[in-house]
C-alpha cells in the first residue's frame, strides 16, 4: 500500500527537481521568458534522451515510463488547472474588464464557436485530400479542443511583454473565459459521438447549466470566503482561506458538474478586487501575492516541462506531422477571422489600438489545456492523429508565436 503513495511522491519529486533545474538554466543562459523557456529546454532534453537512445543507453525507456505514469489530462483539469486560473484572475482589474465585458463576451463565446466550425470543416476537408482518415466530427473535436486561447500560456507571456493596458485586458479576459466555452463544445461533440442527439434546448440547458451555473457557484463561493476575511485580520489565516477556495472550489465545482474553470475566475476576481480593497490589510495583501505569485511560477513550471516532455510518448509517423504542421496555418487563419469579423463591426462604437486583429492572432497562445482534452479523447477515435496534431499546434504556439508576439505588439504595424 505504501508504494501506492510512493511513487507519485517521487514523480511530484522529480518534475519539481527537473522544474527548478530548467528554470534555473533558462534564466542564467538563454534568458527567455519562462514559459517559452521551459518547454524548449524541455523539448531539448527529450531530443537528447532520444538520440542517446539511439547510441545504446536506455534512457528512454526510464524516461517514457515517467511520464507515461502521469495522467496529464487528470494532472491538469483535475488538479492544477484551478489553482492556475485563480491564482492569474486574482491580479486582473475588474474595472477594466467590464470595461471591455462587450468585446470579451463575443470572442469567448461566438469568436471560440465560430473557430471550431473552421478549424473542423478545414480539417476535414484536408482529410479527404490527404486520406487522413478523420470524419466530420472528429475535425470538429479537434477544432473545439484548438480554439480556446490557454489563459495559463496567455498570462504567463503578457506579463513579461508589456502590452498596450486595453489589449492585454481583452487577451487575458478572453483567455480566461473561452476554455470554459471551448470545454462545453468538446463534451457536446463527444456525446454526439456517443450516438446522443442533444436538441437545442439540450444544449442550451448544458451551457446554462456549465457556464451560468458555474459564474454563480464561484461568485457566491468568493462572497463567502470574502466575508471570512473581512472577520480575521491574520495574514496567514487569510491567505489560507483563499487557498481553501481554489483547491476545495474547483472540485466541489465539477462534481456538481458545473464549469469549475469559469467558478475559479470569478471567485479570482472577486477575491483580487473586492477582497484585496476591503477584507485585507496591506501585510495581508503582501503576503498574499507572494504565496500566489509563487504557486503560479511552481505549477506554471511544473506544466510547461510535461508539456516538453510528452514528446517522448507521442506516435509521431511522417503523415501525422504533415497533419500537424497543415493545422498551424488553419487554425490561425481561423483565428484571424474570428476575431477580426467581430473587431470590424465592434470599431464603429469601440476603440482598438493599432493591429489589434494581427496582436489577438498572433497573441491568441495555445497550451496544455488543448493537450489535456486531446488527451482525454476515447479510444475509439483517432486519438493518437489528433494528439499529435494538438501537441504540433501547441508547441508552434509556444515557441514561434510566443518569442514573436512582443515585436508584433512593438510594432503593429
């Protein structure tokens, strides 16, 4: 029974040690934003693993056995996810999101639904060129999993970028949103899949139940913890209750099957604005960023190394590369017209600063969560194909649109 507790303790042990180490690297040596960082010398050291593999030594196997023992979709949705959105709501100014609440509304919701139409039909339609055995819904399912921007890659580059206020505002409420409604859209495929037929006001009620259902529970969950604060005056008390919050919060959200990630965003901004002004002494302010500023760099961390590291499970034949790289271009085109058809009609009665369209596109991150959903695909389906479609998407995500998206915003036109 002990070595059941055992050996994930000593997986926990050695990504944390492996996090920290690249961390280091990255920052002493190629002195890249850490997000961006990570994945690469992560994405180098799978490359290296492989090729020693190669030369006889059998590091691959210890190393595949690794992180084939991490269930990388529970690790994520089930665990980290919610502490992650929490921890990146709660430093998000709520004036200047309902400020721009029109703008973020049609991209989290049309903009995300719009894409995976695109994406699927796109897809397909390549399918059929290239004889890559994907029927119409499972091009949809990739198209839904693809769509959502990942707040977590999101707000992990915009802090580092310096991006014009109103900008970064749009792209992190969008990023925030959306996989909540990228999520629902996947479960709804799925269940078709499963030969159900969801009507309209099936589908309605599911989205209600996820989406509504969801802002309620995390806003009256962030009030109740909000006036626990406003009792004590304890700074490690208090940081311990909005700790309580997001890992009890997020679980309690799911299996009451509501939409947890869009609960841990408005409990984040709810305790980032109302809690931080009227329920926190500035010593509890203090000591709250740090532990959260910390629980995001450690779990932002521990993320973007498994992402580098799923390389060394991936079936990657000839022909699913080709498919992975054909997917880069049409899912930011898609991209592009999602965002830039709402923009185009929203300019007549609100402002946008220059090259908004191309900065969202180009600034619209992929990350784990899509890894995650691709991840959680049944059996049945093409798994192993739309897999490594995602991871190709995800990765040119990261590094290219990641390393380039500070000069786009620099220079936007």
């Amino acid at each position: 029974m002990g070595d059941k507790f055992i050996e994930p303790l000593h997986t926990v042990a050695v990504l944390i040690t492996l996090a920290a180490g690249l961390a280091y690297l990255n920052h002493r040596v190629i002195r890249m934003p850490m997000t961006i960082g990570l994945v690469l010398l992560a994405l180098l050291l799978s490359t290296a693993i492989m090729i020693l593999d190669q030369f006889g030594l059998p590091v691959k196997v210890r190393a595949a056995h690794l992180v084939q023992g991490i269930d990388f979709r529970k690790i994520l949705l089930d665990g980290m996810l919610g502490l992650l959105l929490f921890a990146g709501a709660l430093h998000i100014n709520l004036c200047d999101l309902l400020d721009k609440k029109l703008e973020i509304g049609i991209f989290a919701t049309m903009g995300v639904l719009a894409s995976t139409v695109m994406v699927g039909a796109a897809i397909y339609g390549f399918s059929i060129c290239f004889n890559l055995n994907l029927n119409f819904l499972d091009s949809l399912l990739f198209g839904a999993l693809i769509s959502p921007t990942d707040p977590i890659a999101v707000l992990g580059i915009l802090k580092k970028i310096g991006a014009p206020k109103s900008l970064e505002t749009k792209i992190a409420g969008e990023s925030l949103f959306n996989d909540g409604i990228g999520v629902v859209i996947f479960l709804l495929l799925l269940e078709i899949g499963g030969g159900g037929e969801p009507t309209p006001g099936h589908v309605l009620g599911l989205l209600a139940e996820e989406a509504l259902g969801g802002a309620l529970f995390g806003l009256a969950a962030g009030y109740l913890i909000y006036r626990l604060l406003r009792s004590v005056n304890e700074y490690k008390i208090e940081v311990m209750l909005t700790l309580a919050l997001a890992a009890g919060g997020y679980p309690l959200a799911t299996a009451l099957h509501l939409s947890a990630p869009i609960a841990m965003v408005l409990a984040g901004l709810l305790i980032g604005n109302h809690g931080r002004r009227l329920a926190m002494s500035a010593t509890t302010r203090e000591h709250l960023d740090m532990f959260w500023e910390m629980v995001d760099a450690i779990l932002n961390a521990v993320l973007f190394v498994l992402i580098g590291l799923e390389v060394l499970v991936l079936s990657f034949k000839g022909w699913y590369l080709l498919a992975g790289f054909l997917a880069v271009p049409i899912t930011l085109l898609a991209r592009w017209i999602s965002i830039g058809l709402p923009i185009g009609v929203l300019r007549f009665w609100r402002d946008f600063s220059p090259g908004a369209v191309r900065v969202m596109t180009w600034g619209g991150l992929r990350g784990g969560i899509s890894v995650a959903l691709a991840l959680s695909l049944p059996a049945s389906s093409p798994r192993e194909l739309i897999l490594a479609m995602t991871y190709v998407v995800v990765v040119f995500s990261i590094l290219v649109q990641g390393l380039t998206v500070k000069r786009l915003i620099k220079n936007p036109n």
